[in-house]
C-alpha cells in the first residue's frame, strides 16, 4: 500500500505519527499489524481493499 501510493516509509511514519523505524519493522515481518493498524495506513496511503470490494 505504500508503495503504491508512492510514500516514502518517513512520509507514512509522519501521518501516522510513529518513529519511521516503526514502519520499516512492517516491511522487514518484524512487527505485526493489527486490524486497527491496517485500517489507519488503509486511510492515510487512499488505498482501495480490494477484498472488501
């Protein structure tokens, strides 16, 4: 999803008011998400869950 909204992993940590190493734990599996989680980078990156589509 960040990558597909062309956000940088600082830009994503800024908007969800974490450290930017907090991020980089989601994309290294060193970090679960919850679905609270999910749904708050769902909304600050605009993408489309296609899942629930």
């Amino acid at each position: 999803m960040r990558l597909a909204s062309g956000m940088s992993q600082a830009k994503l940590a800024e908007k969800l008011g974490t450290p930017a190493s907090y991020v980089a734990k989601y994309g290294l599996v060193e970090r679960r998400l919850d679905s609270i989680e999910l749904c708050v980078i769902i909304e600050v990156t605009d993408a489309v869950p296609k899942i629930f589509s």
